[in-house]
C-alpha cells in the first residue's frame, strides 16, 4: 500500500527512523538534499513511535520504529557536514515529551518541542501529528519549529533570510494561509 502511494505522490517520503526489522535497511529515504542558489539544504523525516501501536499488524510488523531522539541525534551531525540548513519534517507532536499516548499506562513520546531541546543543529522542524495550529514559530535554541494545523485547513509559509558565511538564519517570517476554511469537509465522520 505505501510503495502504491509512493507512486501516485511524486514526491519523496521521508523517514529516517523507519527500518526493516531483518535488515535495518531503512523504509523510504532518510533524507534528501537540495540545493538553491548555492545553498545546500538536508531535509530529513521522522516518524512518531507509536506507530507500532497505533497501525495494524499487518501492515507494519516486520518495521521496526526507532527513537526519533537517538536517530536525529546520529544523523544530524552527517548532515550539519553537507549542508548549510538542515531541516527535520516530522510527524510526532507539537509538545515535549507526552505522557500516556495511545498506548497508555506512562509511555511517553517525544514531540518537537522536546527533539529541538535535545537534538542540536536542526535549523527548522515542520511538524505533524498533533494538528497544531502554530501562528507564530515556537524557538528553542536556534531552532524553530512549526506546525499548520490539520486536515488541509491552513498551508504554512516560512521566508528565510539566511547568512551564507555563518550558516545561520537572521531572520524569518512565516504566516498560516487558509485555503480550506470556507467549505467544510467530513473525515472519519469530522468535519
């Protein structure tokens, strides 16, 4: 079902904390890189540990959900040496660590709150999962994080001035645009 959607997309999936239990081999791509006017841009992914909880057997028993917190803190660094801006798309929660989750009883899960305070170097992470609509870049460290709310209501948009010579953001804007807010529309019985 994934590698159909995968076809039909056209664009890449990214995942650098989903593996193949037998191998290790990752899913999809961990990450991929861009270049604009000579800047170069890692852009890698990662996935909520709960999947394994919250998908069905079937579909994602021989996958393994490695720590999002582990597996950025390995990868980052790669690619802080390739890249001058390095940005984390993320499907795991606008929040810290959470506790009870789907699975309940105390386990918790990091979010991008928490990955942005443990994980240095990621200069952007445009977040998922939680439906969030963040109206203004949360910013831990040199980090800032985003999230466009759910359900196709909002796209958001991040302009960045970035300094060539020290690899850093100096300054940003980034707004929430609606473009599904007037036709209302069912998901899952939602609307």
């Amino acid at each position: 079902m994934l590698t159909q959607q995968r076809e039909w997309a056209g664009f890449p999936f990214l995942a650098a904390n989903v593996v193949k239990k037998e191998t290790g081999v990752p899913l999809v791509d961990p990450y991929i890189m861009k270049e604009f006017d000579g800047l170069h841009i890692a852009i890698f992914g990662l996935t909520t540990e709960e999947l394994y909880i919250m998908g069905d057997p079937q579909d994602i028993g021989d996958l393994d959900f490695r720590s999002v917190i582990e597996t950025a803190k390995a990868l980052v660094p790669e690619l802080r040496e390739k890249a001058d801006l390095v940005i984390a798309l993320t499907h795991i929660g606008f929040h810290g660590i959470a506790g009870g989750g789907v699975a309940g009883g105390g386990y918790r899960i990091p979010g991008d709150l928490h990955l942005a305070k443990e994980v240095p170097g990621i200069d952007v992470i445009v977040g998922a999962h939680s439906h969030t609509e963040v109206t203004e870049p949360e910013v831990i460290g040199d980090t800032l994080i985003l999230q466009a709310g759910e359900y196709g209501l909002y796209v958001g948009r991040l302009d960045l001035t970035i300094d060539s010579e020290a690899d850093k953001i100096t300054e940003y804007t980034y707004k929430l645009i609606p473009v599904n807010l007037k036709k209302r529309i069912k998901y899952h019985d939602k609307s």
